[in-house]
C-alpha cells in the first residue's frame, strides 16, 4: 500500500511540474505514475486480510505520509494504527 501511495505522489509531483512548466513529456509521465498508483493501491487494499497491525511509530509516519500526498484513506489508517498501540 505504501509503495503505491509513493507512486501516487511521484506522479502527481511530475504532473505539477509539467503544468508549471508547460512540459507535455512530464505531464503525460505524471498521469501515468499517478495511475499506476492507483492501481496499486486498489490490488493493496483488494489483498488487505485484516485490520491495521497496532503501532505508534509506524503509523505516525502513516499518519504523515497520507497528509502529504492528500490520501485521506493513508491518514486514517495511520490514526487506526496510532490509536491500536496505546
């Protein structure tokens, strides 16, 4: 799940890039890495067996990493995670 929230961010940078710059290359690389980790997210969670594992660490990070890319699905996972370890 969280290589395809890196991937997600990746593609979405490239595509800010591409619109700022007015570059079609990156732009077009950008939609398709967001894609992909779209993707990859969607095989993730379909193949998710269980509830998030407890941990305080590992979800803070969680936690942060869904906010910086704007995945709210990420951020709530890290608060569920947060949350099972105290």
């Amino acid at each position: 799940m969280l290589g395809g929230h890196v991937q997600y961010a990746k593609g979405y940078t490239e595509e800010t890039i591409g619109n700022v710059t007015g570059s079609k290359e990156w732009q077009e690389n950008g939609k398709k890495d967001t894609q992909e980790g779209i993707n990859e997210m969607k095989a993730a969670n379909a193949a998710k067996a269980s509830e998030p594992a407890a941990s305080g660490i590992g979800g803070r990070v969680e936690e942060l990493a869904g906010k910086a890319a704007g995945c709210e699905g990420m951020e709530k996972e890290g608060l569920e995670r947060q949350e099972k370890a105290n």
